[in-house]
C-alpha cells in the first residue's frame, strides 16, 4: 500500500525508536480513554454508589484526550503496516469494537452523566456492560492482530 511507502511509516519501521514511541502513546492513549470508561461503567453498575453519575462528566475531556492521543498515534502504526492490518480479521473487529465503544461513551456522556442523581436508570447498566465488552473486544483484538494476520 501507499501507506507504507511514506516517509512516515520508514521511519517508524525502520529506526529504533519509531514504533515503541507510537506505541507507547497509543498504550497512555488506551489507558486514559479504557481506564476512566471503566471507572465511569462500574459507577453505573452499581460501584461506589454516593458518587453522583453527573461527578464523573469531568473525566470525560480526559477521555477524549485519550482517544485522539489514540487515534493519532494508531493510524501512525497502521501505516506503519498497513497491507496487514488492512486485511486483518483481527483489525476489523478492533475498528468494530471501537465504533461501538464510542457510541456507548458518547450515549451515556450524553444521557446518564447529565442526570445529578445517584439512582442509575436501568438501560444505563446495559450501556455500561456494552462499554466494558466493547473495549476488552477492542483490547483483545488489537493485541490479535500481531498473532493471527497473515503477512502479503
């Protein structure tokens, strides 16, 4: 692919310090963006119950700092290799798994945090599982993508 062929993507192949720096911030992307979705799932689940659902709004700029810090540093290591992981099972369900996770973060930013209660609405909980699967299946799937795609 063209991808490959950029300046970019030699560098971050070909030098020593190319791919563990992207790598490296797409795991503190990761980190911030699943580790606070977490914290704010497991409070609609049920955890820590005296904390107000409309409290954890103020983690949500860090998750979405995460997320671009993800992002960017992620289509920097898909040029990287991007005939693999183009056609890569693995990177397809990862892309899934991120969609879906992404819409059920922006749903309950958008519903369940907005409400300054403690009583959590029932279809939140159902959100907040869908969240948990969604990015260990993004998680899981990511790390796959070394093992099973097939090099062209």
């Amino acid at each position: 692919m063209m991808l490959e062929n950029l300046d970019l993507s030699q560098w971050v192949l070909g030098s020593i310090w190319g791919y563990p720096i992207f790598l490296t911030f797409h795991s503190l992307g990761l980190g911030l963006l699943v580790g606070l979705l977490l914290i704010i799932d497991l409070r609609v689940l049920g955890f820590a119950k005296p904390l107000p659902l409309s409290e954890l709004r103020k983690l949500m700029p860090y998750v979405w700092f995460g997320f671009v810090l993800n992002a960017i540093s992620g289509v920097v290591l898909f040029m990287a290799d991007a005939t693999k992981d183009f056609y890569s099972n693995s990177f397809r369900w990862k892309m899934l798994s991120i969609l879906i996770g992404l819409v059920v973060a922006v749903t309950l930013n958008g519903t369940v945090l907005r409400e300054d209660t403690k009583d959590t609405p029932p279809m939140a909980k159902i959100l907040a599982i869908a969240s948990l699967l969604s990015w260990v299946g993004a998680i899981v799937s990511g790390r796959l993508i070394a093992y099973l795609s097939q090099p062209f």
